[in-house]
C-alpha cells in the first residue's frame, strides 16, 4: 500500500506514527509519495493517476476544495457504507460542516475530515496605529474597509494597504478572495435550484468593482505582483518586512508563515498582528462572512486495497 502525501512538511511525521502504531505495520509496507510540485500541477498529477489500478495510491490526502469534482468524475471511492458503523464517525467526533466538505452530489461520502481553517483580514497594529485606528477596528461594510484603506494610504504613504489573492492563483482566487467578497452579496456563485452558474449577478459584477477600485486607487499591491502566480509570497515577504497593513487570507498563515523555520520568519509577529473579521457588503447577514477549507483521507475507486486503506485512515485519524 501507498500514499500519495501533497502536503509532506505538515503531514509526514502524522501518517508515520499512524503506521508505527498500526497492528498490521508488520505485514503491509506503507510508501510515502510526497509531491512537490505546483499546486495545480499536483491535482492533475493525481488525478492521472488515479485513473489505473497500476498507478493509483491506495491513500490520497485531498483537498477539500478538489474532492467533490474527484468524485463526480469517479476517482474516489464512495466511503459511506464503510464509516457507518465507525463509531468516532457516527458519535459526533466529526462536525458535520467539516464532514460535508466531502460529500459528493450524489450524497456519497468520499474523504475523512482531519483538518479545516477560516479566512479573515490579517493587520499589522502597528501600521493601523500610524493610519490612526482604533485598536478595536472592525469595520462593517465594504465601504468602512475600503474608507480604512484610503485612510492607511494617506496616513501611512509608505505601505501597501490592502493584499489579496487575484487571478493567478487557482484555488486561492476563489477560495480566498472573490467568494470572501461574493458571498457577503445577496447573490452566490452557483443556483443549486436550476443547476445553473450565476456569471452575470449583481453581486458578482460588485466584487470584481470592490477588486478593480483596489486597484484603480492603489490601495494593494503593485499589478504585476499582484497578478503573479508568486502574488501569496509577495504579500507574505511584504508583510514580514513591515510593508503591508491588511492581508485577505486564512487564519493558518501566521504560524505557517511567519514563525521561525518559516519562509518568511519574522520575530515577534504574535504581538504584531490581529486577525479581523471579513465584512459582508453592506453589514446584513449576520454581518461577516468566511470560507472554510480543509484536507481528507480519501481512498481512490481504482485502489486494490481499499479494505485495508480505509482501516489505516481509522486509525490515523483516531
């Protein structure tokens, strides 16, 4: 049996002490596949090869945001009746938000939830401080955000107000940025009732205006790292070096980035940052909004093991 592990730096140590501690280590060899290459490039890889007997791990750590098309186009094997009758699945160990994140359309269950995140506005205190914010900021509206980055681009010329992620980056332009601003609309991305996609709504035409006055003020980042594909290691290196107020992202960036070890260690950033609340447009339900990822064990359809792949997710998610 073996797996393919997309994010190794995070989850290698986790899958071996599963497999030291698993009664049957001794009669199955457990091969680690780690994938280093891009983002999209890794989906794609996956997803050749799961599409063969021949060269489909037996364990696949999917993102949840990727799961439900591997479903739908038959890579993933439908878990349902094999967790029925796990109890840590069926106790209320697993909330059921984080275990909808992998069902498929068809109400089938393709992935063991171990993790999940949320998105907000990170700031530096400092810069906000200088703008002359309040310490307890939260603006309300779209227009209180935009307001606060006109005031940091005055007030503090120096720095960049605002980051995002915007058209380079796959997942992230979705997950991160324009659903953060779109479903704060009245309006969302897809009509479940008609099976249809909503490309023309008024919410949609007003996020990308939100997006475009960031750009057309200067209130974020030069367009050419804007729009790169490396836009996240900007907004990343900017804002270790003090050069970026506010950043669009996700809670787990702090210790993934800043921390020491990280890419972009930068000392002292826990008494430096504040993790705020995303706005809906005009401060109606329920007033802020975020998006929720996260990662799985899934077990491919075309896997041979599937019995004994799906016993190993128990106990590492155990």
């Amino acid at each position: 049996m073996y797996a393919v592990d997309k994010v190794a730096y995070t989850s290698e140590d986790w899958i071996l002490h599963a497999y030291e501690h698993w009664d049957k280590k001794d009669q199955v060899e457990l091969e680690l596949l780690p994938q280093t290459s891009s983002h999209t490039e890794m989906f794609t890889k996956a997803d050749l090869m799961m599409q063969s007997s021949d060269t489909t791990p037996d364990i696949y750590i999917d993102d949840s945001f990727q799961a439900v098309s591997d479903a739908a186009a038959g890579y993933l094997m439908d878990m349902s009746e094999a967790l029925s009758n796990w109890d840590t699945w069926t106790n209320g160990s697993f909330p059921e938000a984080t275990k909808n994140m992998f069902h498929g359309e068809n109400g089938g269950v393709y992935g063991i939830p171990y993790c999940t995140d949320c998105r907000g506005l990170w700031a530096n205190t400092e810069i906000l401080a200088q703008a002359g914010l309040p310490d307890d900021w939260q603006p309300t509206t779209w227009q209180e955000l935009l307001d606060a980055l006109r005031q940091i681009k005055q007030n503090v010329p120096d720095v960049i107000p605002f980051w995002y992620r915007p058209i380079a980056n796959t997942e992230g332009t979705v997950v991160n940025t324009t659903l953060m601003l779109l479903m704060g609309t009245a309006d969302g991305l897809y009509d479940w009732e008609n099976g249809k996609w909503n490309a023309t709504s008024q919410g949609l035409l007003d996020t990308f205006t939100f997006l475009a006055t960031t750009m057309e003020e200067g209130l974020c980042g030069s367009p050419a790292e804007m729009v790169s594909t490396n836009s996240d290691s900007y907004g990343f290196q900017h804002m270790s070096e003090g050069n970026l107020a506010i950043q669009l992202a996700g809670n787990y960036i702090a210790n993934g980035q800043f921390a020491k070890g990280s890419s972009f260690e930068w000392e002292g950033y826990e008494n430096k940052l504040r993790f705020i609340k995303m706005p809906t447009q005009y401060g109606d339900n329920e007033g802020f909004i975020s998006m929720s990822g996260g990662w799985g064990l899934v077990v491919p359809e075309k896997s041979t093991q599937k019995e004994l792949a799906i016993e190993f997710c128990k106990g590492a998610i155990r």
